[in-house]
C-alpha cells in the first residue's frame, strides 16, 4: 500500500559557455509505504508493464535494464527496505562488486537498508521495479524483505 508523492520538478542551475545559466529540468517521483489502502490510480501508477508493483519488484524490469538503449534516461533510484534478519556486511560491500553501479548500505537503524543506484527505463516506475526486482533475482543476499519507501529522479 503506497502512499503516492507528486512528482517534483525541480530547475537546477548550471553554468554555461552560451551566456546565462541555464535550467536543467529534474524530475523526482517517491512514494511511502503507508497503512491504509491505495487508490486504484496509485496502484495503477506504480505498475510495471510487465503488471508488477513497482515496490514488490520486476525480475523482467531488472533484467531489461541490463541491455537498456543508451537513449533511455538514466534513473538515480533509491530504495529503502527492511529485513528480517541481518544483512551480513560482506555481502553489503559485495553489491558494490556487482557491476551494475548499486550500492547497499545500512543506515544506523538496525535491520533497515537503502539500496541505491543507476538504471536506465523509460520511466521511474520501472527503474524503481528494476532495481527492487534485483532483490528477488539475488534472493541470496536478502530472501525476506519488505520496502517501505523509493525514490527515483531523472535529469
């Protein structure tokens, strides 16, 4: 049950060679986990092509976005989670090792974990599945998990 966050387009600032600054459109869309039922447009937002939940994860999604056209924007995602049992800290630095520019960090709460990252889709709810579903496809890092809030901006 997602608590749906408008999206936020913010204009960032950078310098350019052309005159004035310039703005660089970003755009953030994020979503929490929340105790009472989601509208059937939430859920309909948060829905993968491939008919997933964007915050229970798409194997398919994740998979996509390993040969993912360059054209495609890249999302930074993040997502936090929870689990049952500790997350060894080996396996934490392995997912550095992984290639797919991820990280998965713990943040000083006990059994609470962000992972972060780059993927390319062509929207935020499938980079956002993309990126849980590496969850599931590596259920050897974490096997029972529960998300609780993600985050995904693109420029």
């Amino acid at each position: 049950m997602w608590e749906r966050r408008d999206p936020i387009i913010v204009n960032d600032y950078f310098p350019s060679s052309e005159g004035p600054r310039q703005a660089r459109r970003r755009v953030t869309e994020a979503a929490i986990l929340s105790s009472h039922d989601q509208s059937r447009a939430d859920i309909a937002q948060w829905t993968c092509p491939h008919g997933q939940h964007a915050g229970h994860g798409c194997v398919t999604c994740y998979e996509v976005s390993a040969d993912a056209d360059p054209a495609l924007p890249l999302w930074e995602v993040a997502v936090w989670f929870t689990s049952a049992r500790p997350i060894p800290i080996r396996t934490l630095h392995d997912v550095h090792r992984h290639g797919r520019r991820f990280a998965l960090d713990q943040p000083s709460t006990p059994l609470v974990y962000l992972l972060s990252g780059q993927i390319r889709a062509e929207l935020g709810t499938e980079a956002v599945a993309g990126m849980v579903g590496f969850l599931l496809q590596n259920q050897h890092i974490v096997d029972e998990f529960i998300v609780t809030e993600i985050r995904a901006v693109h420029s």
